[in-house]
C-alpha cells in the first residue's frame, strides 16, 4: 500500500504565489499548509483519472505526490502571509516545481498524462 498522496496544483497563473498550492480534503478548495492539505489514497488518485492528473500544453499542471516526498521541502512561512502564521508550507519558485513535477506518482502519470507531456 501507498499513500497518502497530496494534489499538487501547479498552474501557471499561480505562479506569483509565496507558496504551492494543494487541495484540501475531499476536494474542498485549496491550501498552502500541508497540515491543511487533504490526503488522498492511491485508489482515489487512480479513479480520479485526469481530474487529478493534468496536463496543460506540454506542461504537467496537477497531479497527485506523495506526502513523504513533499514533506522535506517543507519550511514555516513568512510571518503573516497565512492565517495564525500556519505551517509548514513549500515555497513556490520554478525549481521547487521542477522538482515536485518529477515527484509525482508515476502510475497517475502513465496512466493519465504520457500522451499530452510527449506532445
């Protein structure tokens, strides 16, 4: 068994954002801490298909990681940039997302996104 996963969201429009963004539970919304970010199971990840695993000229833009390997890249956030200070967060500078982006669970990106990333 795996997981649990996070959902990274990478969109380019969010890339002027201190932090990354990662879904909350169930879907709901987003988050920058990943104490608020939603755990997601390998089964959940897979069914969700290309809800989950995005890609966006060329570029993959969301997809599924496992929290273990997010984890390290965790830091606190600058003070008063999240309600309470709340932490930790990753930072979103275009080498963390290069890295994220060869983090993600390879499964989800064979199965859903190899067509659209070999384009």
């Amino acid at each position: 068994m795996t997981g649990p996963f996070l959902i990274c969201d990478l969109r380019p429009e969010w890339n002027w954002r201190p932090y990354v963004t990662f879904w909350r539970p169930n879907n709901a919304n987003y988050a920058y801490p990943l104490v608020w970010s939603g755990d997601y199971t390998e089964v959940e990840v897979m069914a969700g298909g290309s809800y989950y695993t995005t890609v966006e000229s060329g570029s993959l833009i969301r997809f599924p990681i496992l929290r273990s390997l997010v984890e390290p890249f965790a830091r606190a956030p600058e003070p008063g940039h999240i309600d309470g200070d709340t932490g930790p967060v990753v930072r979103n500078d275009s080498t963390t997302r290069a890295k994220l982006r060869k983090l993600a669970y390879e499964p989800a990106i064979l199965a859903f996104a190899t067509s659209e990333l070999a384009s």
